[in-house]
C-alpha cells in the first residue's frame, strides 16, 4: 500500500494474519538490478540476509537484466529506476514481455508522481524509496512474492488516469507546434538564437509590423501567452535548437 508521511510514495508494510511459514515453502528468488554495482552488491548481501529471500543474480544493465530473468526465473526483481541506456521503466516493459509471471518493484532515490504511474503503466508492483528499511524492503517482496496487492487498485486507477491525461496533453501540444509554417519556424529559431525583432524582420525581408503578426499567429497556434512560452514549446518538441554561440 501507499501511505502518507514523510515519503508519500514509500511504500509501509501494514501487518496482516497469515499462516505461519512450513518448511515445505521454498525462498522467495529475487534479482537485483541497479546500475551502481557496489549498491547492488550491498542490497544483494542485506537481502540474503532476510528470512526465506535467496537472491539468484545481480544486473547493472537492463539486457543483463532480462536476460538474467530468462535465465534463472526470479519471483520479484528489485528494479532501479534510473540508469544508463534503457531505463528501468522501459527494462521493466521488456521484463513483463519476457516473463509476465515475474514481479518487479521499483527502486529509486526520486519519488515523482509520474515516475510512479509510469512504473505502474510498465508493470510494476510497487515503487520503493532507497531510503526504506531493508526489514520493509524484503517485506514488499514478500508479499509481491504471494501476489498480494502493494498499491490500493484505486489508487492505480488514479495514477493511470492522470498519466492518460498527461500523454494526451503532451500529443496536442506536439500536434500543435507541428503546424507551425517554415516561416513561423524560423523567426522562432531567430529568436532562440538571440536576434533582435529589428534583425529578424531584416533578415528575412519583412516589416516589423509583419513580424508581430507572425509572432501573434504562433502564440495564437501553440494556445501560449508569451515568445517564452512559444519557445519553450517549439525547444521541447525538436522544432527549434538551442544553438551554442559561434
């Protein structure tokens, strides 16, 4: 589950009653991927540690990673989020793909709301802050090891929701900056590039006041009140560069 405090992400192991553990359970088989290898060494060692926990493998690498799941068939593989080249995201999608059985929690320092729902969208069963005890830590992938829920279905609900809204946002700006005609492309990029109304409208052989127009049209097309605005979008979206000074 999810629980408010001083992390609102981190996931908080609620006690509930359940049978006691026989002898005839086998250990929970868990892979560690993290592309800092001294942690994942460290979190591989806490967590043989941990009662019926056997760690089969450790990963720097999101191809490592998959493979290593179709290699040794972990229950629940510990995922970083961020790391070099593929992201644990993105690992994760391909993790699912490859062995839909196999749950994946997610590991990470940075616990914002679209990360979460992105995990979530991926696969993944919960998202864990690196600051959480190692006793909750092997908790999570116990229950996940059982198939209990981690996140409450509502708030997965929530979650996807805002990251649909979010993606069907961020597919009218782009549509919107890709209207945007050759001409009003390029006095954008004049202007990312430094140059003064006087010098644009003279480089490209028209008025000021046909400038101002143009200008007005591209606020008007991208539904943005500033030039700032207009450039941050046209930036975000590939159609003009930042370009370094010659």
């Amino acid at each position: 589950m999810l629980a408010s405090g001083p992390s609102r992400w981190q996931y908080r192991f609620v006690p509930r009653s359940r049978p006691a553990r026989t002898s005839s359970q086998r250990d929970v088989r868990v892979l560690v991927v993290d592309d800092h290898r001294t942690f994942a060494d460290a979190l591989a060692t806490a967590l043989g540690m941990e009662r019926g926990i056997r760690v089969v493998g450790t990963a720097t690498d999101a191809e490592r990673a998959v493979g290593l799941v179709r290699d040794e068939h972990p229950d629940v593989v510990l995922m970083d989020v961020r790391m070099p080249g593929t992201d644990g995201i993105n690992a994760t999608r391909a993790l699912k793909e490859a062995a839909p059985e196999t749950r994946v929690l997610m590991l990470s320092a940075y616990e914002e709301e679209e990360l979460v729902a992105r995990a979530v969208d991926a696969g993944a069963e919960a998202f864990l802050s690196k600051g959480l005890p190692m006793k909750e830590v092997a908790e999570a992938i116990r229950r996940a090891s059982r198939g209990d829920p981690l996140i409450r279905p509502d708030e997965v609900r929530r979650l996807l929701a805002n990251l649909r809204r979010r993606r069907d946002q961020d597919a009218s700006a782009r549509a919107r900056v890709e209207r945007l005609t050759p001409r009003e492309t390029e006095i954008l990029q004049l202007m990312a590039d430094g140059s003064s109304p006087e010098d644009i409208a003279e480089e490209i052989g028209i008025s000021r006041h046909t400038l101002r127009t143009h200008i007005q049209n591209v606020l008007f097309k991208l539904k943005v009140h500033s030039k700032l605005e207009a450039l941050a979008e046209a930036v975000r979206y590939g159609k003009v560069r930042i370009r370094e000074p010659a």
